[in-house]
C-alpha cells in the first residue's frame, strides 16, 4: 500500500457537479431528517467497502470487474459514535505510463476533522416560500467516519435550501489535510494509440443514430462541402453495442488524413447514388473531422453492413449519402 501526502487544493475531495443548465423554482419547507447512521465494525479498504465509488465515468470495455457491495445505511453521526479520522473513496483521471490516460480509484484519509465533524451536524436548511434553484446534478462524495476502533459509518451531509449539500461541507472536505493512501488502477480511458491519433477514445455510430431516428435529409448533392486537412478515426462496436440507440464504438486507428487520399474520400462521397433500404447495424465506422479542431462538418461512414455515409454540417441539417468498398478501402489504417 502506498502511502503520500494530498495537498489541500485536490478537489477530488469536493463534491462533484455536472450543469444541466437553467433553474428551477422550489416551494419552501423543511426537509426530511434522516435517522442515525449504521454501524460497521471493521473499515478494511475503499476497494472492499466502496468499489464503485466515484465511477461517474464509464472506461470503455477495460474496466476491471467490481462486486456489488451492499452499502449501509446513510444518517446523521449517533451521539454514542466518536469520529476520530475521515476516509474519502473517488476515482481519478490520470495520465497512463505509457501515454494516454488511464482512472484511477483513490482513497484518502484525514485525521484533523473537528471542522468536517462542525459541518456534518449543521441542520437542513429551509427555505419560507418560493425560491429559485440551478438544475445542477450534484454528486455527493463517498465518505466513510471512522471510530478509535475501527467502526465506521456513512454520514448524512445536511442540505442547503435546494436540497444539495451545504456548502459548508465541502468547503470543509476540500480544506482537510487528505493523506492519500492507496491507489488502484481500474481501467483505460484513453489508450496511447488513440492519444497520438488524436482521436477520442469511443465515439457514436451517429450514421445508425440519424438514420433509426429518421431524421437525415435528402441525399448529399453531387458536391461535397469543402473541407480542410481531415483526421479519421475507425471505432469498432462490440456485438452488445450494435442496433442500440447510440452505438458506442472503440477506437481502433486513426490519425491525419493524407491529402491525395482525402481527396479520393471526398470524391468518393460526392455521388448521386441512392441511399439502399437497409438496417444492418455496422460492426466498423469512421469518423472524419476537421485537423485543426475548427468548426466545420463532422463526416462518419458505415465501413461495412449498409456503407452508409453522413454528413453533418456544424450549422446542423444532417445528409445521408451511399458508399461503396470504394470508400470503405480509402478509409483504411493510414
């Protein structure tokens, strides 16, 4: 078990938050108090007690497999417990060894809890009368309190008038003096191959996605949009993936598109070729985009089953075009 200092400044200690946009207004009233917490007694490791903690982030088709483990139950700290350290399971986004990047489950301790223990025993918060609140999706922490003997117990954070943690808990977990004391690696998020191509890790089939939802328009014109220098990315969809709603594929090769090469792609898709009735989910697809990262239409073409392409313009309107081998084998590992 490793063992090193976490400074103060890790966020990974405050509680996360993915915006959803807008607001919202809520009545007024008091919230629902929970009972105590329940006693466990014996803390062994985050990687036993909370395998998942933290996992907001799904690591395409490498994550090692984790048990379900039955969590107890969450409430407020019983006079009779004496906290006396703070454990904290989350997970991590890091570089790997070898290039890419990798997520990593973490656990941290901290010992100096006087003011997350001040924080943990405020009341809710209650609001009189109508009051506005962000749309904010708000992931608590996983937070374990631990006694002199080794019993520990999930604690209740009290909320705000919204119904989210106060903002004194994690202000008081982001101020703590964390030690990190263990690290496990779970997964790849992005492998070395898919960093040096510049391509993503796992993209949607959007080709299947535009075309099951009926929402292309007529077939691209016997022009194709200009573009500048191109990257391809190919994804493979695992069986499990294919005919779903948005089929997610893995990366497989990719990198900047030679000119002559992108030139024969492009020609390839400027056809007036009817677009075949077919619903054969592809097992492979590329994704084109622009170099530079610029705006500019995003192209993806089925490289088997229909040998259907899309053409997305970043002003929206989606073509769908037919291909051929033709296309298929241009789009092949540069």
């Amino acid at each position: 078990m490793s063992r090193m200092r976490s400074g103060r400044s890790v966020l990974a200690v405050a509680l996360l938050a993915a915006a959803l946009g807008g607001c919202a207004s809520m009545e007024g009233g008091p919230a629902t108090e929970p009972g105590p917490a329940q006693i466990v007694d014996t803390w062994t490791s985050c990687a036993t007690a909370a395998p998942r903690a933290g996992a907001v982030l799904s690591v395409p088709n490498t994550e090692t497999a984790t048990p379900t483990v039955a969590e107890p139950r969450i409430g407020r700290i019983d006079p009779a417990f004496t906290p006396v350290a703070a454990v904290l399971c989350g997970r991590e986004i890091r570089p790997g060894p070898t290039g890419g990047r990798e997520q990593v489950a973490t656990e941290r301790r901290a010992e100096e809890i006087a003011s997350l223990l001040a924080a943990l025993r405020l009341p809710n918060q209650r609001a009189d009368g109508e009051i506005a609140c962000t749309l904010d999706m708000v992931i608590p922490p996983w937070l374990a309190l631990l006694d002199d003997r080794g019993r520990w117990l999930r604690p209740y954070l009290p909320t705000d008038t919204c119904g989210k943690p106060r903002a004194e808990v994690g202000a008081a977990l982001a101020g703590l003096p964390w030690t990190t004391v263990d690290t496990r690696t779970v997964g790849q998020v992005e492998s070395p191959a898919a960093e040096a191509a510049g391509c993503a890790q796992q993209w949607a089939d959007m080709v299947w996605v535009e075309t099951t939802n009926g929402r292309p328009g007529p077939p691209v014109p016997a022009t194709s949009p200009a573009a500048g220098p191109l990257r391809l990315c190919v994804y493979q969809v695992p069986a499990s993936e294919r005919g779903g709603g948005k089929p997610a594929g893995d990366f497989v090769y990719g990198g900047p598109l030679p000119a002559e090469r992108q030139a024969s792609v492009l020609r390839a898709m400027a056809n007036r070729r009817a677009v075949v009735d077919c619903a054969t989910p592809a097992a492979r697809f590329a994704v084109l985009r622009p170099l530079d990262g610029a705006g500019g239409p995003e192209r993806y073409v089925e490289l088997d089953g229909c040998r259907r392409f899309l053409i997305v313009p970043s002003a929206g309107g989606a073509q769908l075009g037919q291909g051929d081998d033709t296309l298929a084998k241009l789009l092949g590992p540069v």
